[in-house]
C-alpha cells in the first residue's frame, strides 16, 4: 500500500508502509496523536482561562465607574486606537514594524484554526479541497506575513539590546520585564521559523514526489533540504506542527503573566476610554458634598437612625482598591512602550516620576492583591499599599499635570489618573504636602485665587 492511498496519514511520522501490518500501526499512532493533541488543548485552554478569570476579578475589584455612554464613539476608539493603531504613527519607523508584528499575529493565526481542525480529527491540511486554489494564495500571503514579522521582530531585539533604545533601555524595566520583552520575541522568532520550515519541508516532499513545489515563500527553502530522505523530511515537518501549536499554547498561557496581554485588553481599553475632555480634572462628590452641607446644612442627609455614625469614605486612593475598574485594567493593558516616560517634561528634566513606572506599580500591585486573594479566599492586610510601598510621594509630587502622557499612549492609558488620586489621599488623608502647596490652598480657601491678595485688591499690582 502507498502513501498516496492514505493521504490522512502521510503526514504522519512514520516510515513508509511497506507491510499489511503497517496501515494498521499507522491508524493507532495516529488516534494516539489525536487523543494527545486534545488533551494538551483542553489542558492550555483551562490554565488560559483560569488565569483570565483571576485577571478580571483582579479588575473588578476597583470602584465602580459607567463608561458605557456613546457606544458609537466608543466603538471608533476602538476600531481606530486598537485596529488601526493610530497614536503608533506618531512614531513611523516603530509603527510600521509593529504593524507587520500585529498583523502577522492576528492572520497567520488563522492557520492555527486548521491546526487544531486536523489535530481533532486527523486531517492534513483540511481547509485546501474547500478553498481550492484560493488556499494556496492564503498560505502563501500568511507566508509573506510570517517573513515580515521575523524582520520586524529581529528589528526590535536590535533595537532593544543592541541599540539600546532610551525608553527602552531605563532601569525600571531592569530584571523581569527586561526578560519578558525579549522572551516574547524569541518566542515570535521560532514560531514564524517553525511555521515556513514546516512549509519547506512538505514543499520539498511535493518536490521529490513529483506533485507540486509548496507554497510562495517555503518554495524558495525547499530546494535546500530536498535532498534528504522522506523519513527525514516527515520527521521535520512532524516536529514544525508539533512545535508551532505547543508554542502557541505556550505563547497563551504565557500571556497573562506578561505585558503582552495588551494584546487582548487593547480592544477593551479603547473601547472604554473616557470620553470627558482629556485636560478635565474629575472632582470628588463627597468634597463637593461637605462643601454644600456646609453653606446649606439643611440639605445634608439625616444621620442613621441608630445612632451610629455615618459611612465616610476616603477621599482619592491609597490602595488599588481605591481605584476604578478602569484604572486597573489600565494597569493591565499597559505596553511598556515608554512613550508616556518619554513625552513626560518631569522626566525629561531628570526627575523621579516615570508614567511607565507608575502603570507597572500599580500592576504589580494588583497581582500581589490577587495572589493574597487566592492563598486566603479573601484579602488579609498585608501591611501594604500602592501609595509609599509602590509609589513614593516624590514621583507624584514631580507631576505636573500637562496630560503629555495621556495624548502619547498608544492604548488609551491614563496614569495621570492615577497620580492624580494617589496625590488627593496624600493631600486630604495624610495633609502631606509641600510648604507652597498649602499656601495656594490657603490662599485659594481666603481668596478664591492661588495668589495672597483679596478679590478686592487684586489687580493693585497695575498700579504698583
């Protein structure tokens, strides 16, 4: 019996039947492969979606805030910021080549939904005989695809490590998310190879066959491996599938422990931008409140009926549960990139605060909560906050409040936000804050302006 009689097979790695006895060993090693392959999928899948759902209690475990107003616009956000990548042009060279690196994640992983078809039910390449010659102008584009993302991902090693890029190149990113940046291309490295090596293979068994030369790309490598035997080039071609879908599932369950998870929370983030005027400071309804029940007490809420006193809540955050969902999905959908460090004029001018350092705190944070959650069902105090364990006065006291980081995020981030509640506990909870802060509060409480003269004597300086 031939191969070409068991097509399903011929792309398993076995030597080629040369028995009655062999088709039959063929058939089990194959529903082997089968059970295997679901096996690892159930597997991935679960531990990807376990830790998906830690994620999103993580999230939810801030303030709650409606961001659901304007669906149409927020829709444009997102096809426009998390499809098109808009704010990315901003910086061409870098948006073109990370262009090449998210469209070859998101298309060539179309193949991958084939993958798993013949995995399940021990297929060879089970979208062709539907798609007919369009599959191989399919195949040969994702192989265009997977040759530009290698360029665009090598160019970012070099950029990384060899040039050495400032914002790429800062201490916070020292240590773990160093590594993880370059993990994360390496891994993108060896699956565009294993995909075209895959290719080139089976192209090269076309070739010795008689049947065909492959697909674009992989018909260029073909001829460099033709020559060796049919075993050989099984065994390849066995081990590129094997490799591509384990580091696939590799690449997932990695993701949720990386900044690339902004991969995903990209889309929802854009999607839920607020949409109030990006320079607009919020304001606190209880400040608002105890200022109104002072001027006018007979609006103010009649104390329990108990005889308890009544709720207070603090005002801005200390702790990441201070925060809005928002904010902490911020923290989460966070690139790295460093485009918030690098339009910040605090940082620029040499001080402490770095917007990129403030969104991983708070992410590093959350994570430390969420762990604690899952050791004791429930949170234990551990003697812990985000503000002074993970952020100090001195970085938010550096802020100046331009909203430069905020416009240079590609992904819609504000750690402005952020800063700008950790910095309202500081002043309103713990009355830290700088000599000349509490001058201008004195003043603007006395006169209703920064500057020490009253309404009346304000424009004596003319005159002066």
């Amino acid at each position: 019996m031939k191969n070409q009689e068991l097509p399903s097979l011929n792309y398993v790695f076995l030597l080629k039947q040369t028995t009655l006895e062999q088709p039959f060993i063929s058939i089990k090693m194959m529903i082997v492969q089968q059970i295997l392959f679901v096996i690892i999928s159930i597997v991935a899948f679960y531990l990807f979606a376990k830790k998906a759902s830690e994620i999103r209690r993580n999230i939810l475990l801030g303030r709650d805030e409606d961001l659901t107003d304007q669906s149409e616009k927020r829709w444009k956000n997102m096809v426009l910021l998390a499809f098109g990548q808009k704010k990315m042009f901003k910086k061409p060279i870098p948006a073109i080549l990370h262009l090449f690196v998210y469209v070859g994640f998101v298309l060539i992983n179309i193949e991958v939904l084939e993958i798993l078809i013949d995995g399940v039910f021990g297929t060879h390449r089970a979208l062709e005989a539907p798609l007919g010659s369009f599959y191989h102008f399919l195949i040969g584009f994702f192989e265009i695809l997977a040759v530009l993302t290698l360029i665009a991902v090598i160019s970012f090693l070099v950029r990384r490590n060899i040039l050495k890029v400032k914002r790429l190149s800062m201490a916070e990113l020292d240590g773990f998310p160093k590594r993880d940046a370059n993990t994360i291309l390496y891994i993108e490295v060896v699956l565009m190879s294993m995909l075209l090596i895959m290719n080139a293979s089976e192209g090269a068994i076309m070739l010795q066959e008689g049947t065909g030369n492959g697909f674009l790309i992989s018909t260029m490598l073909a001829p460099a491996i033709v020559g060796l035997s049919p075993e050989s080039l099984h065994l390849i071609e066995r081990i590129c599938w094997w490799g591509h879908i384990l580091g696939i599932y590799a690449f997932l369950n990695y993701l949720p422990y990386s900044k690339h998870f902004h991969i995903l929370l990209a889309f929802p983030n854009a999607y839920y931008q607020r949409l109030t005027p990006q320079a607009e400071m919020r304001n606190m309804k209880d400040i608002q409140n105890e200022v109104l029940y002072m001027m006018q007490p007979e609006l103010a809420p009649p104390p329990p009926a108990d005889g308890s006193q009544p709720a207070t809540s603090a005002f801005g955050a200390k702790d990441v549960k201070d925060l809005s969902w928002k904010n902490l999905m911020d923290a989460y959908a966070c690139t790295e990139c460093g485009r918030c460090t690098d339009a910040c004029p605090a940082n620029t001018t040499g001080k402490k605060l770095s917007p990129r350092k403030i969104m991983m705190a708070t992410r590093d944070r959350l994570e430390e909560v969420g762990t604690n959650i899952n050791q004791n069902k429930t949170f234990v105090e551990d003697g812990k906050t985000l503000l002074h364990d993970y952020i100090s006065v001195e970085e938010l006291r550096a802020c100046t409040t331009c909203q430069a980081c905020v416009e240079a995020c590609p992904v819609s981030i504000s750690p402005l936000d952020i800063i700008a509640q950790l910095r309202r506990n500081l002043v309103m909870e713990e009355s830290n804050a700088p000599q000349e802060w509490n001058l201008m509060f004195s003043n603007i409480e006395t006169n209703m302006a920064p500057w020490k003269f009253s309404p009346d004597e304000r424009d004596a300086w003319i005159h002066s």
